[in-house]
C-alpha cells in the first residue's frame, strides 16, 4: 500500500479525534514541531526504525520531539500511542506533514516565510503577515527564518508566490551581467 494513502489516513483520524476534543490548532503546532524535529534530527527517523528501542521508549521520543518539555496535548498523547503500538512509528514524519497539509485546507490557511539577515521587530512581522493575508485573503501561517548568507533584504514566499529581494540575488544577477 502507498506510504502517502497511509499516512492521511492517519492524518485524517487524528483531525477527526483533535476536533472532537477541540485540540486542533495545539496538535496543528506540536505536529508541525515534529515534521521540523525529523528533518533536523535524521536519528530520530532511525529510531523509529529500530526494532530494538521498546514502544514506551518511541512514544517518549515522539512526544519530546513535539511538545519538548511541555505537556502533549491530550489528541497528540493518544495518538502516538495508537501508532506506536500499531508498529506505525516509521511514517510518523508523514503523518505530520499530512496533518498539517490537512488541517490548512480546513482552516483555509497557507503557509508564508520570510527570510532575512538579522532579526526583525514584532510589530513588523505583524504587519508583513497582515500584508501577506490581506493579498492572498486567507489566514497565513507565517515564519520567520534568519539567514546572514542573503547580506541584506529579504526573501519572502507564500502559496506560488516568491519575492528575492536579498543583497545576495542582486549581486549575483550583476555578475552574470557582467560576464
């Protein structure tokens, strides 16, 4: 069976159970939070994998991985339960993601991000987000990421829209000119 259908099936009953217990929006957060920990920690997709590793002991990961030291929300909890003890822990990556593909389409949402150089006021971050909505008319899921190697300006993303206005860009465009 297809690793995607398996997955948003998952994804899809763990929306159902959040909206039950009005949790949707935490576990959007806390699964989100997961997809970013199994990307930036490849050993945790490998101690998914491991046979060796005991069901309380991937439960405890998983969650760790999502909420840190907060407290699980109470969907997220049962859930990872269900699936570890399902032998399911592998596609958990997936199963975020798909969540969260699946909880933006409900709230009608995208996701934005801004790149810059150096922090930026949240007053401005604000105003961005409101900016991005307003054109898109819908809710935005905004982020934003530093990054020192743009040297100045910024990059901005949402739905098929990209805006490089990064020093970087520029002069890279002026080089090619020039050759």
């Amino acid at each position: 069976m297809d690793l995607g259908i398996i997955s948003t099936r998952y994804a899809n009953a763990l929306l159902l159970f959040a909206e039950e217990k009005g949790e949707t929006k935490q576990v959007y957060q806390e699964t989100t939070t997961l997809a970013h920990s199994f990307l930036a920690v490849p050993a945790l997709q490998q101690a998914m994998t491991n046979p060796v590793l005991s069901v309380e002991c991937k439960s405890r990961l998983l969650l760790t991985a999502a909420c840190g030291e907060q407290q699980p929300s109470a969907s997220l909890k049962r859930f990872v339960q269900l699936v570890v003890n399902k032998a399911r822990a592998d596609i958990m990556l997936f199963v975020a993601h798909s969540y969260g593909t699946l909880y933006r389409k409900k709230e009608h949402m995208i996701t934005a991000s801004l790149v810059v150089p150096t922090a930026i006021q949240p007053n401005l971050k604000e105003k961005l987000q409101q900016m991005v909505e307003n054109r898109a008319h819908c809710k935005v899921d905004f982020k934003v990421d530093e990054d020192a190697s743009i040297e100045g300006g910024f990059i901005l993303e949402y739905d098929t829209y990209k805006l490089d206005a990064s020093v970087r860009t520029q002069l890279s465009k002026i080089k090619r000119e020039l050759i």
